[in-house]
C-alpha cells in the first residue's frame, strides 16, 4: 500500500505597494498561486508510486492494517488461540463497520475476578501509529504466551499478566475515520455541506464530563497555548468546524455520547472494571504521555500520585515527556470522564511521528532548504509499546 506525501510551501508575508505596475504583478502571482494551488488539489488525491518521487530515497513507505486487514486477523488469532484470544462486535459505526472489542485472558469466555485493564486505538483515523501500535501488542501478547519468541524471560512475564488479568482493547475504534484517513468519524451532520465537508464528530470530545465547558467560557478556552494555538480545541457547531478542509476538526457533535463509538468505549467501562485505561494517539506533538483533568480542579493528592508513579514507569520505558491533561486542556475527552465517573487511571499516549504516516508534517522549511523531520520507524514504536502495555497490566495487577 503506498501512502501519499506532500510538499508544504514555504509562505511569506508580502508588503505590496502601491501603483498599477505593482497592482499588474499582484494579479500575476495571485494566478500563478491559484493554478499551483489547483495542481496540487488535483494530485492530492494521487499516490506517488514513481520510485522517481522527490521523497523516494529519503524515506521508507510503511504499511498499516486496513480495517479489512485488521478484521481478517482478528478472526485469525480467534482460530489459532481459541482459548486465550476472542473478539466481538460493540455495534456500527455510520458507514456500517463493525467496532471490534477484543478480549485477552486464560479462561477468555469467563469474567473472573481479575484486575482489567483497557486499551484503543484509532481514535482518529488519520493517526495510524495509534492502531498499528495497539495492533501490534494483541498479536505480541498471543504469540508470546504461547511460544517464547523473544526469550523465556519475557514470555513468563506475558503469561503472568494473562493469567491473571483480563485485557480488553478496541484496536481501530474510529474505522470510518481510517478508511477515509481524516480524524473525525463519519456522521453527516445537519449543516450546509454537512454530508461531506463538515462530516464527522471528534470522538476525543464527545464524552459527557466537562462537554459544555466552552460554552460557558468560550474565551478563556477557546485556544489552548502551546498544543493548540492555531485551532480551537473544542467547535461547537459543525459550520465552524473549519479544519475539517483539510481531513482534521475537533466538532463535539450534538450532545455527549451522541456517536456509535463514544457509545462503544461507554459499554466497555460501564460493564467491566477498568482500573487503567490507555489510548494510543499521535500528533504534531509527539512522545507525550498525557494524564490528569484537562481543567485544574479537584484532582485528589492520592490519585494524582498514583497515576504520576505509574506515568513515571511509562516514561522509563518510552523516554516520553509527561504532561498534565490541564496543559492541553481537551474538554469532553473519553479519560477525564473515565476518571471523574469510574475512577478509572486514563492515560494517553501521544506516539512519535513516524516514518509516512501524516501528509503535511514531515516536511519542514529550515533556512529555506527543505529538511526531513526525525521520524521513528512504526516497528520500533510498536516494540517499545509492546513493553509499555504490558507494564501497565502489571500495575493493574498491584492495584487489585
């Protein structure tokens, strides 16, 4: 599967005089824009199979699941590890995809007293790492509990934590929004060019806690500094929802839960007992671990604690950065609902940029010259997640 890339120009800001000489090349450049602007409108739809592409010899293309793919493994791990490994469906999403939970356990069909912990991806389809990344640990855990491919060691620590935990992970929770490789899902929402340009509703802002916030502080709010200064981090109305041009939005959608797959993570943490939940995401601002209310109000000392000792394992692990969720400060978001409603330890990884996975932000002006950025290979990401996840079944396992 080949992956598209694009070029960003690198704007300036003009100062134009006045006179009809000045006025003549205005109009020229402004042509001249408007016909590149086209031309790239046009093959940006195109993949860039040429080996002879600008990109070609300075990065590697890499292959992610397709939901197909994903749903054709899953039903393969169901055949080969029958007794530890079982998928279902938490119902559809507005294009008609199933929204796969797996389960991970010895005894998989029964629900034993054991400490649980919750795992997604994919909650913007256009951060494949995130998925890839969950992806990957469902097939490390099975294939290591049974076989001791990397060493003994490691294999003794896998099966501690699945005969004694029960892992439940969504591993592409917004399949829509992979397919058409935008972040939203895919409602058609009620607006003008609702069922194409303003689709969708970011389900990272669609929980019921703190949904309103800026509506009753729509200033103080509407940007959050650093992460977010050049788009609202909360819209809410879809007309507005401006970035969705270019495949990205962060809409709410019209009221808390309103999604089939906010709906979905509602069931998994209201019918088990989650004690740590971890979503995979990716960004410009990547090799983050993310914990704690987006907004700095009661955040009791001993959960705060808690969940910093746990973030300080992670990091040991990942060598991330660590922030507080009150930093970004994403309202309506699936971990502070967790946190606030079920007293669930949500966490968020935000995964390095790795090598072609994200149009537009590989590419980076420096001193006019054009400069790759420093990527990491989806594997490596993969197999660093994999130890991550299974710390955090670990101390799911302490704090039974």
């Amino acid at each position: 599967m080949v992956y598209k890339h694009y070029i960003l120009t690198n704007y300036k800001f003009l100062h134009i005089g006045k006179g009809r000489e000045t006025g003549g090349r205005m109009k020229k450049t402004i042509v001249i824009l408007f016909i590149i602007i086209l031309i790239l409108g046009i093959t940006n739809n195109i993949a860039l199979a040429n080996s002879d592409d600008i990109l070609s010899k300075k990065i590697t293309l890499e292959k992610y699941y397709t939901y197909e793919e994903l749903t054709a493994l899953l039903g393969q791990l169901k055949g080969e590890y029958p007794d530890i490994f079982n998928y279902s469906s938490l119902g559809e999403t507005w294009e008609g995809r199933d929204i796969w939970l797996v389960k991970i356990s010895d005894n998989v069909d029964v629900n034993e007293e054991e400490a649980e912990i919750f795992l997604t991806g994919g909650m913007h389809g256009d951060e494949k790492q995130g998925y890839e990344t969950v992806i990957y640990t469902i097939k490390a855990f099975v294939e290591n509990y049974t076989y001791p491919i990397i060493n003994q060691s490691f294999t003794e620590r896998v099966r501690n934590v699945i005969n004694n935990t029960e892992i439940y992970i969504v591993p592409m929770l917004n399949p829509d929004g992979v397919v058409a490789r935008t972040r939203k899902n895919a409602r058609p929402n009620n607006c003008l060019f609702g069922g194409k340009i303003f689709k969708g509703v970011d389900i990272g802002r669609n929980s019921g806690y703190n949904w309103e916030v800026h509506d009753k502080h729509p200033i103080r709010y509407a940007w959050s500094f650093p992460y977010n200064m050049w788009e609202r981090v909360n819209v809410r109305f879809p007309i507005i929802d401006t970035h969705s041009l270019r495949g990205e939005g962060c809409y709410r959608g019209p009221e808390p839960f309103s999604e089939p797959e906010s709906k979905a993570l509602k069931y998994v943490v209201e019918n088990n007992n989650i004690s740590i939940y971890v979503d995979h995401h990716s960004g410009i601002v990547g090799g983050v671990i993310i914990y704690g209310y987006a907004s700095d109000h009661d955040f009791p000392i001993p959960k705060r604690t808690l969940m910093s000792s746990i973030a300080q394992g992670m990091q040991n692990i990942t060598d991330y950065s660590i922030k507080q969720g009150s930093v970004i400060r994403i309202f309506g978001n699936m971990r502070d609902w967790m946190l606030a409603e079920h007293g669930v330890l949500a966490f968020c990884f935000e995964l390095p940029k790795t090598i072609g996975d994200k149009r537009l932000l590989h590419i980076i002006h420096e001193n006019g010259a054009i400069k790759l950025e420093n990527n990491v290979p989806v594997l490596e990401i993969c197999k660093t997640h994999v130890l991550a996840n299974l710390y955090i079944a670990e101390r799911a396992m302490e704090l039974s």
